[in-house]
C-alpha cells in the first residue's frame, strides 16, 4: 500500500499488525511515515516526536519530521527540527526541498533574511522551483531589497509557459519602487489585460500615471482612478482606502 501512494490503508494495515507483533517499535518507525503519507500530520507528529529521540535516529526521520511540522503549521518547531537535520545529514545528500521547507518556516516566522538564504541554498540545487522563486521574491520585496527581487520575479515568468497575473502584480509593485516606471507600466497594463474587472491594477497604473504626471495637468490618472472607483467595492478596510485615493485625485 505505501509503495503505491495509498496511505490510509498502509496505516490501517501496519495498526493491524502492531497489534499482533511481540515487537512493536521497528513498526512504529514505519507507521509514523505512513500516517504522514496519509497526511495524518497530527499522529505522525506524536510518533516522530518519540522516534528521534532515540540514538539510531536516522536522518531522514528529521527530514520527514520537519515537513510534517510544517505542513501542521507548527512553524518554530519545523525550524528547529531542521536545524537538527541539518547538523546529522551528510551535504551531498541534501535535497533542494529540504532548503525549501526550512526557508518557508523561516518565512512564516518572519525571519526574512535567513529565508531568503535558505532558498538560495535551494534554487543552487534547482533553480526551476517556481515556488521558491516567487517566495525569495516576496522575502527580497519585504525586505525592500526591490532589485534583487526584480531579479527573482523575472526568472520566475520566464519559467512560466502563461505567466499570472499574481506575477505581473508582483513584479510591478517591485518596479515601482524601485523607480522603473515604465516597466511597472508594462507590468500593470499586462496585470489588467488579465483582470479587467479587479481594482487593483487600474490603482497602480493610476499611481504611475500621477508621478509621471505630478501636477495632475494632463489629468493622465483621471481614467484609472475612474475605473476604480466605477469597480472597487467599498465593503472592505482596503478598497475603502484605495476608494479614498482614487476620490482624493
């Protein structure tokens, strides 16, 4: 069953024969990966908890431990876990997915700095994640290291067959503070050509607009702000803020 990606039943099967063995702790071993397999994170967590703190502790039960935190949303133990990992494992043996688990712990626990190192560490091992991409992006934008990020969002749409939409938010707000008006133009223009009834990118092409024409003269914002106005919704905290920029104008 756990060769053919079938956990539930490799767990009901390994609890039937712990039940029966006279000796149960080699199968516990086994049915901790199973459950996690099943995405049983809860019950995997409890026995890989059990399982590491013996000597023979192989690596990879670290490795498999550490997801599991993670995709249980215990992020400052995910961390440490693979912190722990990373002292037992040899270097060759790791995984690009282990530098990118650990850089999302990081992430989620705001420390931006280490994440960002963390998925460089991954993209060194595969630079194609597009996930990592994307993240490594966000963490240099968070960090306002906006060039750096620029860099990561421009690799991430040349890896992608139809780039997003998210992608060309992204990259845009990136441009934009870092003063490349006219790529952020592009940017936007292309973020609304893909979501012509959302806000958003009418606001930030608006913003352009304002600098590029900061006297308000040629009124080249006026139609933006229009089509927010004319789109957001005044129901939630953000668009209310957007809606009293667009007013303001």
């Amino acid at each position: 069953y756990y060769a053919r990606k079938e956990g539930e039943k490799a767990v009901k099967a390994q609890e039937a024969y712990l039940a029966l063995t006279d000796n149960p702790e080699p199968g516990k071993r086994q049915l901790a990966f199973y459950l996690f397999m099943a995405k049983n994170y809860a019950k995997a967590n409890e026995m890989f908890k059990q399982i590491i703190q013996q000597p023979d502790a192989t690596p990879i039960t670290f490795r498999f431990y550490g997801v599991s935190l993670m995709e249980s949303n215990d992020f400052e133990n995910s961390r440490k876990i693979f912190e722990q990992y990373f002292t037992k494992v040899k270097k060759e043996e790791i995984q690009a997915n282990d530098y990118a688990y650990y850089g999302k712990a990081l992430s989620k626990l705001k420390q931006d700095s280490l994440a960002i190192m963390a998925f460089e560490n991954s993209l060194a091992l595969d630079s194609t994640q597009s996930e990592i991409l994307q993240l490594q992006g966000e963490a240099y934008y968070k960090s306002k290291k906006y060039p750096q990020a620029i860099k990561r969002f421009e690799k991430l749409i040349s890896l992608r067959t139809r780039p997003l939409s998210q992608d060309y938010y992204a990259i845009g707000r990136a441009y934009y503070y870092n003063n490349q008006m006219v790529e952020a133009d592009s940017a936007f223009t292309k973020l609304i050509s893909l979501q012509p009834t959302m806000s958003v990118g009418y606001l930030w092409e608006a913003r352009i607009k304002s600098i590029q024409d900061p006297e308000s003269i040629n009124g080249l914002a006026k139609p933006y702000f229009e089509k927010v106005i004319e789109i957001a919704s005044p129901t939630t905290d953000k668009n209310k803020n957007d809606l009293i920029e667009a007013y303001s104008y």
